[in-house]
C-alpha cells in the first residue's frame, strides 16, 4: 500500500506530523514534487478561472498523483473552535476532489470543531482504516504528534536566534502553503537570500497567546489570527514587513490592507502573486524595497 501526499495547502502546515505517523504505522507514503510549471498548469487546466492560486496548485499535485499510489490524503479543515474558522475553499475541497476526479480512492482527514474531531482522533482513526490495531494507532499517533510540536518548537527557536543578529531583518507574513511553496514565497526568500538579510517567516511563529485582537477583534479566520499574532510579535524587531498574497485571495485582501491602515508608520509592501508574474517585476520590487530599508533614495 502506497499514501500519495499532495505537497501543498496544508501540507506545509502538517507535513512533519504525517510522515511520522506513517513512518510509525509501517505505511510506505510518496510526495509529490516541490510545485513546477507543469504541475501549475495540470491545475489550472483542471480549475475554474476564479480559483485562487494556492488551489489551483493543490488540483495540479492532486492530478499528478493519480495513478502513482493506492489513496491519496485529502484533509479538511474547518477550525479548531467556533472563532477559529479556516477559508470555505479549504471546507469543500474534499467534495471539489470528490466531484472533479473519477475513481480516485482518498483518505478523509476531517478536523471539525463541531463534531469534536482533532489532530490526535483523526490519526487514530486513520491508523484503523489503513488496517492497524487501535493500540498499533494510538501509539503511532502519540509519538508522531509529540515529535511534530518538537519539531515546531526547534524551528521556532532557531527563527528566533536572528533577531539577535546585526542584519537588516524582513517578515514575511502569509499563510504556510504560501510562503513554503516553490513558485510563490521561494521565488522571494531566494531572492532576498542574496542581499545578507535575515527573514522570518509568520508561518514559524507558534504561541498560545492571542495577540491578533490587537489589530481586530472581530477576525474569525485561524489563518488569518495566526498572521496577526506573528505580526504582532515580531513587527517592532524588523526592518521591513512583505505581505504575501496569492490571487484572488479574499480573506488576505481584507487582512492585508487592515494591516496597512493600521501599521502607516512601519515599512510595508504588498506582493501578491498569481500564475501570470514576471519575475523581473517581482525582482525590481524587492530590491526597491530593500533599497527603502537600508535608506536608500534617489
């Protein structure tokens, strides 16, 4: 038995906590490529126009992983409360798979607020559906979650040793399919890479506090707190801040210019990326930016 994994969405999100589940229950488990231009365009040949790009990736990994492995996982992620919603995208797109590829077998991965399904209960039950004893599952899970928050933590302190550091620092605030995938936030670190900065990503900010009410306290989207709450507590020890969008992002579309509104007095720029960018373009505006940190005028 083969579990294909689509490397994008909340695959870069939870990527640590299902390799090692599979690791642990023995499942042997194939991811599909960083995203290509091919990938990109299997998805978008298979979306609908008005799809936002992270999307239209997902169909395009979804569809190369056909015909490579037995299942392929497909989570659905409402929310972890009430107030903590993720986007309706993200709700449906195990019935938008359903519905747009034929005779594909998927692993349901629900995390529902209201039918009290987390992390933990899922794992386990996904543990006895691939043939595993309850015990075989739970063990499997426990290890596999207690290493994931390890593997948080690490990063987190790791990201949080440069502020100790003498260069220039830019924050990328976006959501982790954003900033983890190959043609959107890579094509901008690697760029940046190149000018001896150091960046931190809102995507390795992990916390139990709740800064987000700060800037709104109205906000319901998970995501979208999870950004303010890195923003809130990184904003004062950077030199610039990038807001990352993907086209047509609505709920980033309200958040982001929140954002500017509220922070005028703090160095900011909006890139938002579709599968139409110029790199050129994307290039010339980073260095201007970089040009506006360092004090630069002409």
């Amino acid at each position: 038995m083969k579990i294909g994994i689509p490397r994008a969405l909340y695959y870069h999100s939870y990527s640590y906590l299902w390799k090692t589940f599979f690791d642990n229950i023995n499942i042997e488990y194939i991811i599909s490529p960083p995203t290509n231009k091919d990938i990109l365009k299997m998805g978008k040949d298979i979306a609908l126009d008005e799809t936002c790009l992270p999307i239209k990736i997902y169909l395009g990994h979804i569809a190369y992983l056909i015909n490579k492995c037995d299942y392929i996982l497909i989570p659905r992620y409402l929310g972890e409360e009430k107030t903590n919603l993720s986007c309706i995208k993200f709700n449906s797109l195990y019935d938008v798979i359903c519905n747009t590829f034929k005779n594909i077998n998927i692993l349901n991965y629900n995390i529902d607020y209201t039918q009290n399904k987390d992390h933990i209960k899922e794992l386990i039950n996904l543990g006895i559906t691939l043939g595993k004893t309850k015990k075989q599952s739970y063990n499997a899970t426990l290890n596999a979650y207690k290493a994931y928050i390890s593997y948080k933590q690490y990063n987190y302190i790791q990201q949080n040793k440069l502020l100790n550091n003498n260069n220039k620092k830019i924050l990328i605030l976006s959501h982790s399919y954003n900033i983890e995938d190959e043609l959107i936030g890579k094509k901008i670190i690697n760029i940046l890479n190149k000018y001896n900065i150091d960046i931190i990503l809102s995507s390795k900010y992990i916390s139990n506090n709740d800064l987000s009410y700060k800037i709104s306290k109205t906000l319901y989207w998970q995501s979208s707190k999870e950004i303010l709450n890195a923003l809130e507590y990184y904003k004062d020890n950077v030199d610039g801040i990038i807001l990352l969008t993907s086209f047509p992002c609505g709920n980033d579309c309200l958040v982001n210019e929140l954002i500017i509104r509220k922070l005028n007095n703090y160095k900011i720029i909006n890139i938002v990326i579709d599968e139409l960018n110029s790199d050129t373009g994307l290039i010339t505006r980073l260095e201007s930016f970089i040009d506006i940190i360092n004090g630069i005028t002409i």
